[in-house]
C-alpha cells in the first residue's frame, strides 16, 4: 500500500514538473526564442548607448507619446525593461519555428476629443515607437524567420532612425524576411548561408557592405563602396535591384571584375558574386575608373603631376589624393575590389 502511494506521489511530482515547464516549451513551439537565440538577443539588450543607456532600456525609453496612461488600451502606459532577452521589439512566429525581430513597435491607444462644445467622440488608435539602438545587432546562428521595420505599419512613415552600426544574420537556418531601411547609421548588413531566405531588402541606409544571398540568386552577393557613398538592395524571390546613393557628388558606375557593368544608380540584377558602387576615381574625367586613372594619381603623389584638376580622385575619403588612392583604383581595375 504505501509503494502505492509512493509511485502515485512520484507520478503527481513528475506531472507537476511537466506542467511547470509547459509554457516555456508552448511558448518555443509558438515561436518565441530558442535558447541560443535568448542569449543572443540578451546580449544586444546590454549594449549601452554613449549616455550609458541600454538598447534594452531604450526600447521603452520613448519621451513622444502624446497621450497620458489612462489612455492605453490594455492597462497603465508601455512597458518597461525587466532585464531579460523580452522586449516589445521581439514577437511569435504563429505557426512556426521562429521568432521575428523589429526595429520598431506600436501601442494600441485611446482617447476623448471634444468636437464641439458639449459633443466628444471616442477615438481609437495607435502610437508608434522606433527605438535608438545602439552597437552591433549579430543574430547569426539563430532560429530567427524574419526582421522588418514593424510588424504593423499601417501606411506610417514616420519611422526614424537608430545608432545600430551593424546587422549579422548569417547562418539562420530558417530566416525567410528581412527588410531594413532609414538606417543612417548602419554600415553593413549581412545574410549569408540561410537557405530559406527569400526576400531581402537593406534601403535608405549608410551601408558601405552587404553580404547575402536569397533563393533567387545562385552565389551570394557582395557589394562595397568606392569614394562617398552607400549601397542597397532590394531582392525578392523573382527579381533584385542594387542601389546607388552618392554622398558628395555624382555616381559614376558598378563595376565588376574590372569592368563598368552599369552606370544606373538603381540597377536591376539577379546574378552573384562581387559588385562595387564606384563614386570617385575617375581623374583624367573619361566617365571610367581604369588603371590609367591609377597612374595618374599615383604621378601626382610623386610630384610629377597637379591633382588639383583631378575630379573625385580621392577614393578612400580621407581628404587626400595620394598613392593610396592609386592602389585601390589599380585594385578595382584587376577586379580585386
């Protein structure tokens, strides 16, 4: 009788164990974070801005909502950081195996407007909040399916921008979605070895590298920058385009193994491998970046020619024309860059 008792104790703690563990492995099954992706994300909340705030921290750090916390839908105002991987910034996959991560949220609002002496109207809403983020967001090696703007944008376009200085998503074996724009501080994004990547699009950003590969394409695909400037692109599963933006001056063209391939600064392309926006070099001022160029600026470092004709000579933006300069556009012209 009392083994009994004893396996029917036994048998009700295993129970309760398995019940006590139930939401966490609901919440997984639902497409929250895996363990992996807990850290990783814990480790980008605990980054501190220059002011020694934390990324985590900013996210609810918003000093715009224009209504008061009786006007929140669902309880007192917008949360707080409780110093964990959870921030309104990471949502479910509904039906998947992944987590998504924004880089904005929004917050259901309500309120009383008086319209005219002694007549108001209830009026629902939202307001919208975009974080400033700061350091480097690696996600790489997580089960990560999507990064965008909001996940509801609902025609709004006031989205500003954040101090993330860099996007790693490589190696998430289940990432399909990223779209990422009006990054003014963003220097380099990439997504490489995620075979289920479908659409990818980095615009508007200050990228000088980018790094990806989507089912479309049968390489991946590097682009980089020559002189001021950045680069972007906008890729679906049946066509790609790359993008131009001059900083200071003009464009002047992709080039490819050495070679001008376009000169659009919105150029539609579907094909890998190495690609770079080319916005100086050009100092004899023939519209190309060839080794003749490079051998101009490389005389003129000796003193043996006037650069000061030269147009956008200086391709390394460092304020000076000079044998470097030289080298990189001797390199673009072997097909090195």
């Amino acid at each position: 009788m009392k083994k009994n008792l004893f396996k029917a104790a036994a048998a009700a703690l295993c129970v309760m164990l398995l019940l006590a563990q139930a939401p966490v492995s609901a919440l997984t099954a639902q497409g929250y974070p895996d363990s992996y992706s807990q850290e990783k994300l814990l480790a980008f909340w605990q980054q501190e801005s220059p002011e020694g705030l934390t990324n985590g921290e900013a996210v609810y750090a918003i000093d715009t909502w224009n209504f008061t916390p009786e006007h929140y839908n669902y309880g007192a105002g917008h949360g707080s950081y409780d110093g964990s991987w959870v921030t309104d910034l990471v949502n479910y996959d509904y039906g998947g195996d992944t987590f998504q991560f924004h880089f904005g949220y929004r917050e259901p609002v309500w309120m009383m407007a008086e319209i005219q002496p002694g007549v108001f109207i209830h009026a629902d809403g939202y307001e919208y909040a975009f974080p400033d983020l700061y350091g480097d967001l690696d996600l790489s090696g997580t089960n990560l399916g999507s990064v965008t703007p909001l996940y509801f944008m609902d025609g709004v376009n006031e989205m500003t921008s954040s101090h993330i200085a860099s996007v790693c998503l490589n190696n998430c074996a289940s990432l399909s979605y990223v779209e990422i724009g009006r990054q003014e501080h963003l220097e380099s994004v990439t997504a490489l070895g995620c075979p289920r990547l479908v659409r990818f699009s980095v615009t508007d950003c200050a990228c000088r590298r980018i790094d990806f590969k989507t089912t479309a394409l049968d390489e991946s695909l590097s682009l980089g920058v020559l002189g001021e400037g950045s680069v972007g692109a906008d890729f679906t599963s049946e066509s790609g385009t790359v993008i131009a933006y001059p900083q200071n001056g003009g464009f002047i063209g992709w080039y490819r193994n050495g070679e001008m391939i376009g000169a659009e600064q919105s150029m539609s392309l579907l094909e890998g491998g190495r690609l770079t926006a080319v916005f100086a070099g050009d100092a004899d001022g023939d519209g190309l970046v060839d080794s003749t160029d490079a051998l101009m600026i490389m005389r003129s470092s000796l003193g043996m020619l006037d650069a000061s004709g030269f147009a956008s000579a200086d391709v390394n933006s460092d304020g000076v024309v000079d044998s470097a300069d030289a080298l990189t556009i001797m390199r673009l012209s072997l097909g090195l860059l």
